[in-house]
C-alpha cells in the first residue's frame, strides 16, 4: 500500500456530533487509511495500546 495511504487517525471527542463530523472531514481527504474513534479518554487510551496512529485529533474537555 502507497505509504501516504497507509496513514491512521484517532478522533477522540464525547460528542458524537463532533466525531461524526471530523470524521466526514478526514475521510473526505482521502489521506488516512483508517479512522479510528474514541468518546473518552480511557477508549483513547485503549486503542492506542492496540493501533499506532499518524494523527490524534481530540477534545481537551472530557469524562473519564
């Protein structure tokens, strides 16, 4: 796979709302091949342990 597109982003927010839009945006860039999501900061944590990603776009105000 093209190493540009081998890229993975996490989009951490409590906010469906917002993951669902970041979440169009990133994906209409066509740039990262995955789109990880988390609605805290222990499911943030978690996924990182499981998957390195490129990218982590996330709410500083959060529970947990």
């Amino acid at each position: 796979m093209d190493k540009i597109k081998d890229r993975k982003v996490l989009i951490v927010d409590d906010s469906k709302l917002m993951r669902l839009l970041l979440k169009n945006i990133v994906d209409g860039m066509k740039f990262f091949s995955k789109i990880y999501e988390a609605e805290n900061g222990r499911e943030a944590l978690d996924l990182l342990e499981l998957h390195k990603v490129d990218l982590i776009l996330l709410d500083i105000e959060m529970p947990v």
